[in-house]
C-alpha cells in the first residue's frame, strides 16, 4: 500500500457517461483501497450522477456544462476544503487504468505535477495526421517552458501535488484545452516541477469520443490558439495563491 494514496483524491469530470462511469468507479475503488473517488457531473442530461452514487462515488453536481476544466477546479476546491493532499484526474469513459495510479501518485514524491504519458514506451496508442503534429508541437514548446522532456502534454491522465492542488484550486483554467495546455503554462510559470511517467491508455468503454476524426484540423487551430493565449497570460506566483480553505 502507498501510504499518499489515503490523502489522495481520485477526480472524474463525466458527461453523459452512464454507461461507464459505474463500472470506472468499481474499478477504482477495488485497485486502489481506501481512495477516495469524486466525480463531478458536468451537467449531464442522463443517469450518471445516480450510476456514480450505486457504486460508491462522491458525487458534485454542476448545474450546467463547465468543460473538463470547470469540473477539475471543482474537484481541486473539494479536495483542498476536505484536507486531501493530492487530486489524481481518471477519465469516467475507462481510458485510463486506475492501476496506474499509484505510480504517478509515488512520482509525486519529487514533483509538483505529473503527467501520465501516453507516447513514453508504455501500451501502443497512437495518434496520427494534424492531432500528431499539434502534439508533437505542443511537446517541444511545453518542454521548454517546464525545463523537463515532456512527450504527452495533452494528457488527462494526471496527478497534483499539495502545491499544485492548492495553486488549481483558484486558477484551473476552464477554456477549451485550458485543462492541459494552460493549466502546465500556469504550473510551471508558478515554480511548479512536472514530471511525467509511462502510461497505458485503453479504448473507451462506452459513449462518444470527444473529438472526431474529420474535425482535426480544427482541433489543429485551436491548440495553436491555446499555446497563444496561455504564453500571453501574467504568470501566477504561488505565494499570491490562499491558502484559505472556506
């Protein structure tokens, strides 16, 4: 047993996933005893919240839909309120393998943030054409920024410090890509260390994938324009966040 695992937070922003967040909270809570699992209904319009309590979630109800960065800033608040030391974010689709969530929690010992890599010799997942190349983009200037080799900065699949979780709990960015992208700007320009670790990631068990194929190169335009407004922003000192818990 990890000892930092029973002061961690398991945080699972879901939409409309009915049809397989039950099944993501069992998971978790048979791989990893006696963590705690919060998910965070986006404003779903199906049984979600009700699938997530029948198998033993916490469960925070937003009104409407904040995107997957209004929902982590939730989970941040809720874990800093309740004397959580660390926020680990698994996707409710079953893409990610609770497994893997007592390595990045034990990396957490010399980082402030870690990221689940996708491309780091672990599973085979692939992506390829304008999604690639944006990652691989991204990767270069990311790295620079965080003065670490980073490979998947687009990763959901992430664990925060008690630095990290106090920083997010105020500034989690919740504009689109803001919960990747801006949120490491924001981390590193804070003084934050991000490492990441070797991941798995699984095919969805159920409901829509986020981005469609024929959509790419949108998405292409819209990370370009993410990195922008991220660099533009005044960096946030970490002595300027509260520590304030109500």
């Amino acid at each position: 047993m990890i000892p930092e695992l029973t002061r961690t937070l398991v945080v699972m922003p879901a939409l409309n996933e009915e049809g397989s967040v039950a099944a993501v909270v069992r998971e978790v809570r048979s791989k990893l005893p006696g963590v705690s699992c919060l998910v965070v209904n986006d404003g779903s319009t199906d049984r979600t919240s009700e699938e997530a309590r029948g198998a033993g979630a916490l469960v925070a109800e937003l009104p409407f839909n904040l995107g997957v960065g209004g929902a982590m800033r939730v989970g941040f608040s809720y874990a800093l309120a309740n004397g959580f030391d660390n926020v680990v974010q698994v996707d409710s689709d079953g893409q990610h393998d609770p497994a893997g969530v007592g390595q990045l929690v034990v990396a957490l010992r010399e980082a402030d943030l870690v990221l689940g890599a996708r491309f780091a010799g672990e599973g085979d997942y692939s992506v390829r054409g304008p999604r690639r190349w944006a990652m691989v983009v991204l990767s270069t200037i990311l790295s620079r920024v965080s003065h670490t080799k980073l490979s998947d900065t687009t990763s959901g699949f992430r664990a925060s410090g008690p630095r990290a979780v106090r920083l997010f709990a105020e500034h989690y960015p919740s504009e689109y890509l803001g919960d990747t992208i801006e949120s490491l700007v924001i981390a590193a320009r804070a003084g934050c260390t991000i490492r990441q670790v070797p991941v798995a990631m699984r095919p969805r068990a159920a409901g829509t994938p986020s981005h469609h194929p024929f959509k790419a190169a949108a998405y292409l335009g819209r990370v370009a324009m993410a990195l922008v407004f991220a660099l533009m922003r005044p960096p946030i000192a970490l002595k300027d966040v509260s520590v304030t818990t109500r």
